[in-house]
C-alpha cells in the first residue's frame, strides 16, 4: 500500500514544489508523512465539512489546492484561529493528513491556467512559467458575451466585468485565483497587447487603472477560477490507478444577489 509520501512524490512529478512561487506552501502540510493511504480525498479547500466528509468516507489524506497552514504561525488557538484551529485539531485527532498543490499547479504545464484557458477556447501562446497565460481566440468576441461564456464554462453565477461590453476581444489573459491585486499588471498587458484579463479578487483600484487603460477584466470568483484543480488532480491519481473521492461538501462561497 502506498504511503502519503508515495502520494506526494506523485505529485510532484506533474507539479513540481519547485515551481512554488516564494510565499507558497505547497507541499506536505499536516500529519504523517510515514502513514499508509487508506483514502484520498480531493478539494480546493480544506474546511470543517470537508474533514468531515473526508472521515466519513474513509480517507485519511486531503489533497487540496489551497494549504491549511500558509505562512508562519506562532499560535493555533481557537479564539485566533477559529477555521484553522477547527480544522488542523480535527485532522490531527482523526490521523488525517494534507498535502497541498497549490501555485506549483498553476504554473505548471496542464495546471490550472492551462485548463481554464482551454476550456474558454484560448490558444496560449505566452506565459509558461508563470501563474498567468496569455493567448488569442479563434474568433473576436464581444466583451459581454465573453464574460457570459466565462460564467457559463466556470459555472459562476456571479460574474462581472470591466471595460465596454460591445469592446472587441481576441488576446486573452487567464490568471487563475487572486490575480487582480497589482496595477502594474495592467499596464504590462496593455503593452502586450492584451485585451481582456480573466482572474479573481480584483481590487478597486485595479479596476479603475484597467478602465482608463483600456484593458478590460472579467473577475470570477477565486473558488470558481480554481475549482478545476479537482479533476487535475484526479487526473494524475488515474495514471496511477489510484482511487479517490471529490468533495461534495464544498462549494463557492458567494452567491449572487
């Protein structure tokens, strides 16, 4: 039987840890690295209702995108960290443990910024080896109805865009996650041509920067933009003929209006 480590360097093999951008914690995150699998269960984020859920089927190893433990911590207390308290004392009681495949799988090749832009019909042609790629469509499209195939290819129902929705897109940008945070990204799309930016957790000022520049931005959730990780992971576990369980219990957080 394979053990968690097994697992790991599986993992790694399709995404890896080295490509982690510097603030990442990719990787081996919770229990024992030692542990035989006894079931696997794939999620985008690890939450109370997934250990759970993950419990109930069996399985003592979540494979998510998202890390529980993200940055240097100096207490885990559930007055401070109430999910994440929730969270690690509940894995560890059950002998559970994490491994997270987080921007090592979005900058990877087949990651999730690949998978997103194909499925919204982008030919990349820029962007290997950053969290970001760039490509063109096979016919221009409106801006309203690209940001309308986005919610529907991504199954976000809360959607919206900036920039003139009769503006003509052909050069897309796809930046999976919180990739509307930095102006200066604005610009440098702009200079590349770029005609509209699809990511997630667009800050105002990002917004109106894309506006009087000219570059137009869908922003979907950050859930929705990476909910692809599921079926990429699960992916590679088939390769290997390796069973495992999705999530049911998770799901966007934001509901529309």
């Amino acid at each position: 039987m394979r053990t968690i480590k097994d697992i790991e360097k599986i993992l790694a093999e399709f995404a890896p840890l080295e490509l982690q951008m510097s603030f990442d914690n990719s990787g081996f995150c919770i229990g024992d690295e030692s542990a035989e699998v006894t079931g696997i269960m794939l999620a985008e984020d690890v939450t109370p209702s997934v250990v759970e859920e993950a419990s109930l089927k069996g399985c003592n190893l979540i494979i998510s995108h998202h890390p529980v433990i993200f940055c240097g911590i100096k207490t885990l207390c559930s007055a401070k960290d109430r999910m994440r308290y929730a969270v690690v004392s509940e894995m560890i009681k059950r002998g559970m443990a994490q491994i997270a495949m987080h921007t090592n799988v979005d900058i990877c090749e087949g990651g999730t910024n690949d998978t997103v832009a194909k499925a919204l019909g982008v030919k990349v042609s820029a962007g290997e080896g950053e969290a970001m790629r760039i490509g063109s469509l096979d016919k221009p499209i409106t801006l309203g109805n690209f940001a309308a195939k986005v919610a529907n290819v991504l199954g976000d129902e809360t959607v919206r865009y900036v920039g003139d929705p009769e503006k003509e897109i052909r050069t897309v940008a796809v930046s999976t996650g919180a990739g509307g945070r930095e102006s200066e990204l604005i610009y440098r799309l702009q200079d590349e041509g770029v005609d509209v930016l699809v990511t997630a957790e667009v800050k105002h000022n990002v917004a109106l920067e894309a506006r009087y520049a000219g570059v137009a931005i869908v922003e979907t959730t950050h859930y929705s933009s990476e909910r692809c990780i599921v079926d990429i992971i699960g992916g590679v576990l088939d390769k290997y003929n390796i069973d495992y369980h999705k999530s049911e219990s998770e799901g966007n957080p934001y509901r529309r209006a």
